[in-house]
C-alpha cells in the first residue's frame, strides 16, 4: 500500500522556500550575475541604434564596435559564472532535501513502514528530489530575474516607442490567457507520472526482495507485466506532461512571432510617415528579440514550477508519516550491567484499527537474570511481544514495564541501548561480515569480536574465507548460508552487552552441533542477562528457567517443563510433538 495522498497542506512554494533558505545568500549572487547578464543584454540595442545612426551620418563607428564586442564578452562571461553558482546552489538544495528525508525515514515508526512501499519511499528520496534541481535554477530564480529582466526589457521599449509597445503586450496578453488555461494541467500530469514513478519503483523492489521465489514459481512474465504496466502508465502521464509543456513553449514563442511580424508592421508604417526614424525601428525590434528570451525563461520557469510543486507535495507526504522522536545514541551498557526485569501488565494490541486484536490482555512478569521460553501455536503473539518490547508498536492499552518504568517513559535510543534482538528471519545487510557484526558496536574491540566470533563458531568459517571479516555478504546476506546468518545475528546481538537479550527462533537453521553450542552459549549468557526464547524446539525449551505458554494472543499458563507438562494440556501437547519429531 502506498502512501495515503493529502489534500492539504503548506503551499508548494513555502516548502520550496523551506528548502532554499539556508542557501539564500548563494542563490542571491547567483541570481544578481543573471540580472548583470541581462543588463549588458539590454544596452546592446541601444549601441546598436547609436551604431546605425552613425553609418546614416558618416560618423567613425569604432567606438560603438568596441562597445558592442566588449558588452558581448561580458554578457558570456558573466553569464557562466552565473549558472555555475545556481546549478551548484540547485545540487546543494537537493543534496539538503535527500538527508533530511533520509534522515526522516530512518526515524519512521514501523506501524508508517508497514503502510508504505519501500520502493515509493525510495524513489521519493531519488527521483522526486531530483526534481527540485530544476526547479530552484529554472523556477525560483528563473521566475525571479526572468521577470526583473521582462519589466526591465518592456520598459527600455516604453522609452524607445509607446506606440510599438502597446503593440507587443498586446499580443503577450493574448498569449498569457492560453498559458493560464495550459500550466494547471501540467502539475496535474507531472504529479501522476510521479506517483507513477513510485509504482514502479515500488513493483520493482517487491520482485527483486523476493526473485528467488519469483523465479521458482515461474512468475517472471506475470511480474514482467506488472512492472511494464506501471512503467507504461509513467511514459504516458510524463508524455502528457510534455504535451502541456510543448503547448506552453510554443505558445510563448509564437507569441512572439505574431509580435515581431506586428511590429514590423506597425513600426514600417511609422518609418513611412516619419513618426520614427529606421534606427528607432531597428532598436525596437533588437528589443522584441531580446524579449523572447525573458518570456520563455518566465514561461519554463512557471511550467517547472508545476513539475516541482508535484515532486514537493510527494516528498512532503513522506515527511508527514508518523516518525519516532529524534535522539542522541545512548552509550550501550557496560559489561557489568545489571539484567533488565521485564513485566506485561493487561497488554491489548493490534496492528492497525482494520485488524484484528493479536493480544487480548496479556500478562506476565519476566524477574532480573535467567532464561524465559515463549511457546504456543503459531499466530499466539509470541513474535509481537518482542516488538512491543523494542517499540516498534505501543500497545492500545495495558502496560509494559522494563525495571518498574514503563516503556512510554523511556527514550528509545536508551532503551533500545539495553537490548540485544535477533529477529526471526535473522537480516543481514549488504556490505561486509565486518559491518555486520559492528551493526550495533561499532566501538567494539578486537578482543571482545574474537570472543564473540569464537562463542556463535563463527571463527572457523571466517578462517576459510579468502577476506577474512572483510569478505563482502551480497544483498541481504546471500552469500551466507540460513544458519549462518542466523549466527551473525547472535554474535551481533551479543557484542551490544545486552542487559535483555530477545531470542526470535534464533537456532531454528542451526544443525544439530551448533544449535547445541549455542544453547550452551544462551544458558551462559543467562547468567548475568535477562534472556528471552521464542522457540518450537524442545531441546531449547526445556533448559528455560520459566515458560510462558501463549495462544490465540493470552497467557494460558507459566512455569518450568515438568510443572507445565503436568498442569496444562496445550503445553503437554506442543511438548509430545515435539518428542515426536525428535525421535522421528
């Protein structure tokens, strides 16, 4: 599902704005060597008109050469030097746009992750910010000094002639009443080819995050015409972008046509009867030339506006989905921390008010130190305790306390700082083993990796391996087999120095002889770490200090193996299949 569209909002060009202001004074200078640029582009008409009349006297014409070369050479120069600066203030404007939206979406709280698609989220940060290069040179500051130099160029042919004046703008006007109509529909189709953009975007990393299945279900073609859907859709909606946009350039530029040949019209008629002398006439339209430039800078300024006002109104959206409180990291616990006690008191959850209820009161106490096992029927809400315990949800009532203090009253970076999680699927990241294992202590040192990689029997893998901690893992650990990711999600857990360490089915791709290594590991660590097991296995069950069996989202019973052997016939029966299974 994508982002939800909003119908309201900050107006584009205060967002944009937003964006702008911590690069004004740069896109100030940028901007005054544009109007330089235009200036010396207005006084050529003039040396031009003072040229021919000249010739007409058999004056020399030396002078006004020099300064027409000399205004022409610094019309270019300081031209470039202008469009630098903008297009290097335009790239800084978009690179401070990309980290504030990164920076926003690393922050997402997941119930806003659950809602998205990372591959829109994706182009928004990409695509849509690129967007805002073009328009901060082309709109903000071509809006600007195209419109300075406008009001400049139609007054200097006020002051050549009235008459002719009135004349060009009143074809200008015509052509403005064309564009008024033209310009609402481009934001309109840029908007949904962007949105488009994100579709596919979105299509895209839904195949790639699940291509192994794709193409063991033989699904490729079916996929394949997703993906070419929602890029066809784009094309579609970028083409009718461009019609509208083709429409508006043209428009300006035929405006001007109709007012050069109208000019000439006009203005020979009043070379005819000696209201004006061909100099004048020839200044003018050098000046109706120079006129078009302006207008289509206007005319693309207001047309890339629309295009921005889209990409903007996207990237806005993504910074209104709910996001965690932004904080300091806290420093992780030190070696001698104290185990965390953990309490659910009359805990209710969903995941959204669509859902339904995945805990309906759950309670249970969890005391400092020692090993507690989770079990039940799949769909119990063992996983979702574990989510509710880093929050990444809150629950909808009820409490969840860790040392007495409820989680609400925590900051996140802390409490989080306090817990090692090893997620069921055990995720690794592209990048190398290294990386990986630093995820969450980076500041670890040699001695306490080594101990690590040697408890998780990482360490003779790593031995094998050509580069060592440096050998890359390919995109979302492919190199590595299941049970070796998962031991790179333990070792990297372990190396926080967790004061509670969540244990999401941690073994269940380990064989037979590390799973055993690792339960020893796991009842060692219990020692001085509050630890907690999802778990289907008995092998690991059964070593628990207490178990909590859950099912249909409520505690059912609490106590060791043989207490709940004994007392609870869910349990018995999960325990005697297990038997099964071991035996079988």
């Amino acid at each position: 599902m994508s982002i939800t569209k909003s119908e309201t909002g900050p107006p584009a060009w205060r967002l944009l704005l937003g964006y702008v202001r911590p690069h004004r004074w740069a896109l100030l200078a940028g901007a005054l060597l544009s109007l330089v640029t235009g200036a010396t582009g207005l006084l050529l008409p003039l040396v031009a008109r003072e040229l021919i009349d000249d010739l007409s006297h058999d004056r020399t014409i030396t002078g006004a050469l020099v300064l027409m070369s000399g205004l022409v050479v610094a019309n270019a120069a300081v031209g470039a030097l202008g469009s630098y600066v903008l297009r290097r203030t335009a790239e800084s404007v978009v690179l401070g746009a990309r980290r504030a939206l990164s920076s926003y979406l690393l922050r997402l709280r997941i119930t806003a992750v659950d809602r998205s698609e990372p591959g829109d989220l994706m182009a928004r940060i990409t695509s849509d910010t690129t967007l805002l290069r073009e328009v901060t040179t082309d709109s903000l500051v071509g809006l600007g000094t195209g419109g300075l130099t406008l009001v400049a160029t139609v007054a200097m042919m006020g002051l050549v002639d009235p008459v002719l004046l009135g004349v060009t703008l009143a074809v200008i006007l015509a052509a403005g009443t064309i564009l008024g109509v033209i310009v609402p529909r481009i934001n309109r189709a840029s908007r949904q080819a962007q949105d488009a953009v994100g579709v596919m975007g979105a299509s895209l990393e839904r195949i790639l995050g699940a291509l192994r299945t794709v193409k063991a279900s033989g699904a490729e073609h079916r996929e394949e015409r997703t993906l070419h859907a929602a890029a066809e859709e784009s094309w579609r909606q970028s083409v009718r972008a461009a019609k509208w946009s083709a429409a508006a350039g043209n428009t300006a530029g035929l405006a001007m046509q109709i007012a050069f040949i109208t000019v000439l019209a006009v203005g020979g008629a009043r070379v005819a009867t000696d209201a004006i002398d061909v100099g004048t006439l020839v200044a003018f339209l050098l000046y109706v030339f120079y006129l078009m430039s302006p207008i289509q800078q206007v005319v693309g300024a207001i047309t890339q506006y629309q295009t921005g006002a889209a990409a903007l109104a996207r990237i806005q959206e993504a910074l209104s989905l709910p996001a965690e409180p932004a904080s300091l990291p806290s420093p992780l616990p030190a070696p001698s921390a104290e185990p965390a006690a953990l309490a659910f008191d009359d805990v209710r959850f969903r995941y959204a008010d669509d859902l339904p209820y995945v805990h309906h009161g759950v309670t249970f106490a969890v005391p400092a130190q020692g090993m507690t096992a989770f079990v039940g029927p799949s769909g119990a809400g063992k996983t979702t305790v574990f989510s509710l315990i880093e929050r990444f949800y809150d629950p909808e009532s009820g409490t969840v306390t860790l040392d007495g203090r409820d989680l609400a009253d925590w900051e996140l970076s802390q409490l989080r700082s306090a817990i090692g999680y090893v997620e069921q699927d055990a995720p690794v990241l592209s990048g190398s083993l290294r990386d990986n294992l630093l995820l969450g202590n980076p500041d670890a040192d040699d001695d306490a990796l080594t101990r690590v990689l040697k408890t998780t029997r990482l360490d003779g893998m790593i031995a094998r391996l050509p580069k060592g901690l440096d050998t890359l893992v390919g995109h979302r650990g492919t190199r590595l087999s299941g049970g070796e990711r998962q031991r790179v999600a333990i070792a990297r857990a372990l190396l926080r120095r967790p004061r509670l360490l969540l244990l999401d089915e941690a073994t269940s791709q380990l064989d037979a002889v590390n799973e055993a290594a690792l339960r020893d590991t796991v009842a060692d660590v219990s020692r001085t770490t509050t630890v907690l097991v999802v778990a289907h296995r008995l092998s690991t069950v059964t070593m628990a200090d207490r178990i909590v069996v859950m099912d249909a989202g409520r505690v059912r019973a609490v106590g060791t193996h043989r207490e709940l052997v004994a007392a609870d016939p869910l349990y018995a029966e999960l325990a005697a299949t297990q038997f099964l299974a071991t035996a079988g």
